[in-house]
C-alpha cells in the first residue's frame, strides 16, 4: 500500500466522507492518511479480486479479520485528488450471516459504513448476481455497481442495458471488463462521485412483504427510529430483528446503532429507548 502524507481533515461539507472511522477502526481498518472507504461486495467467481487489483494495483496488502480466520485484503488508489482505501470482502451470495464470510460483509458495511460499496456483478449470470446487490441496498444506499466479465457476455451473443439496470436500481451501473481494464475510468469515476455526493443514489427496495409483515416491519422500523434518529437502515434492521438476527439484536440492546447515527451525549445514550421485545 502507498505510504501517503496525511491531509488536513475534512470540515463540514457536502464532499465530506460519510464513513464511521470508529467503527472501522473496530474493524480493523485504519483511515487515519485516507480520505474515503470503498467496500468491494460480490458473488464468488464474479472476477471481483481482478476489479480489485486493476483499481490498487501494487498498493494493497492482506491480513485477516480481527478475531476471524477469513482473509482481508485492503489496496489504495488516489483518484481526483482524493485517497481512497479499498477492502475486499469475502465473496459471499448474501447478506443474511449464515456464515462467517457473510457476518463478516455485511458487519462492515453495516458498521463501518462506507463512503460507497461497490457490487461487483457478472454480466452473464444477472439473475443471481442481482440477489445480493439489492440486500446491499437494503443497508446503504451509497452504491456503485459493478457490471463486470461484459466482454464474456458479448462472447455469449447476451446484451446488457445498463442504462436501464442503473434506472431500475437506482444507482450507478458501469459495465467493465476488468482483465482488460474496460470500463475502469468510468468506474472510478461513478466511485468518485458518489463517495462526494456529487451522485445521489435513490436505492431500489424491494417491498413484497404480505400485508401483516408489511404493518410489523412498518412498526418495528419506526420503534427503531425514535431509539436511533437518522439511521439510514431503519427497515433493514427491522427485518433482521424480525428473522432472530442475534448480532443486530446485540447492536441494539449495547446501542451501537447509535454510533452509526450521530454523537450522543452519555446521558442521551442512558436514555435510549429500547425497542419492545429486546431488553431482556
């Protein structure tokens, strides 16, 4: 990884990065020379590590989680002016912490909250792919995907619109080849400029629930809000507290959620009401 001078931190601004430096730190990953945070998401056998090495080139290195046997690696890039630190997540199909690759993705984009999560999909398997990039947008809505392996899919007679993918979802679709860096500038591009808000991302989320689970979730959610003003992912942790998810309910009775929100005073902290049902 390049060894970087740090710069002046960033005062308030709309540019600013949106990352939870302490809850990275937790994770393990320091931000101290780094202006944003990328996450790298994916299926296996996506070609995400290639995307992740034509992005950092020579300027990365590996470890492992702390406390856990799965492998981490983190790479550099500076785009624009600005240093970005990029973290390869285990390649997982989803999000829901079956396994300790999936805890460990979905923990950091949860709790380390990056300037933006880039969803590394191929271009000939969308249908399946698609699954984890919308529990992805279920969590953040700071998203970039990654259309990758385009040029298998012409080699397959399959044609892609992007433009439509990136409308439907609701955020930034960039087709890429990533052996043959095609795609690239457009890619760091679309990273730059939703990790400075100069994108907007409107996620897509999908909302399919029977009517009952609709109004328990809706109930949930709001429970959760009044205990975290301004979480981003109210619904989300809804859903997961309604599926047994224990780490969430652990998040929510310690309160870091709250962590992820703004800085609350130990007396606010004190105070926090808890959502019914999770204060035993």
């Amino acid at each position: 990884m390049s060894n970087l001078n740090p710069q002046p931190a960033h005062s308030s601004c709309e540019t600013c990065p949106i990352h939870h430096a302490a809850g990275l730190k937790k994770l393990g990953v320091d931000m101290e020379n780094w202006d944003y945070v990328v996450a790298l998401a994916g299926n296996p056998n996506t070609g995400k590590s290639t995307v992740f090495n034509a992005l950092t080139g020579l300027r990365q290195h590996t470890g492992n989680w702390p406390g856990k046997t799965v492998t981490r690696a983190e790479g550099g890039m500076v785009y624009a002016g600005s240093r970005y630190k990029l973290v390869d997540l285990p390649g997982t199909y989803s999000l829901l912490a079956s396994s300790v690759d999936e805890e460990v993705a979905r923990d950091f984009i949860l709790f380390g909250q990056p300037d933006v999560t880039l969803v590394v999909v191929d271009a000939t398997r969308l249908q399946r792919n698609l699954n984890l990039a919308l529990q992805v947008l279920e969590i953040t809505d700071r998203v970039v995907v990654c259309l990758n392996l385009m040029d298998e899919a012409r080699r397959h007679g399959l044609q892609v619109d992007e433009r439509r993918l990136a409308r439907d979802l609701g955020v930034p679709v960039v087709p890429t080849a990533a052996r043959s860096e095609e795609g690239l500038p457009e890619l760091l591009q679309a990273i730059h400029e939703v990790a400075t808000g100069a994108t907007v991302c409107k996620p897509y989320r999908v909302q399919s629930e029977p009517a009952a689970l609709k109004q328990t979730v809706s109930r949930l959610a709001m429970q959760i809000e009044a205990a975290f003003p301004g979480l981003p992912n109210a619904r989300w942790v809804a859903l997961r507290l309604l599926d047994g998810d224990e780490r969430i309910a652990e998040a929510v009775r310690k309160g870091e959620l709250g962590d992820l929100t703004r800085a609350r005073t130990p007396e606010e902290t004190s105070a926090v009401p808890v959502p019914v049902g999770l204060d035993s």
